[in-house]
C-alpha cells in the first residue's frame, strides 16, 4: 500500500458509487492495519534501546564512580 493521504471531502463522497465507497473503507482500513503493525514493531526496537541505553549508562557510571575516587 502506498502512503499517499486521501482526502474525500462530503461533496466527493456522494458522487461516489456504492462500490467505490466500500474500496475505500477497504484500503483505509488495510492501510490502518499496516500502520499500526508498524507502530507495534518500532515499540518493540525503541524498549531495546532503552534497555541497552540503561546497561551501557549503568555501567559508565560505575566505571566514572570508581575512577573518579567517589565509590570509596
């Protein structure tokens, strides 16, 4: 699916035919349905960054707390 924007204004809509309308409830909802199972995908890689941020980030300040002379 593309990711071209439709906009169908009330005048376009009435002038369409039965079908015409049911593909575009079709398509909107397909391209919905993409959309989110991209967003439910990057949650996914966005909390492993946050995780590894938080272990790399952990690790460098104990590393700066013991070099630095503040964790004796």
């Amino acid at each position: 699916m593309s990711n071209l924007k439709m906009v169908v204004n009330e005048k376009s809509w009435e002038e369409m035919t039965d079908t015409e309308r049911s593909w575009l409830v079709y398509r909107t909802l397909q391209s919905m349905d993409k959309r989110i199972e991209a967003i439910e995908k990057k949650r996914w890689v966005d909390s492993a960054k946050v995780l590894f941020g938080s272990i790399i980030g952990g690790a460098a300040a104990a590393i700066g707390i013991n070099i630095g002379g503040y964790g004796r």
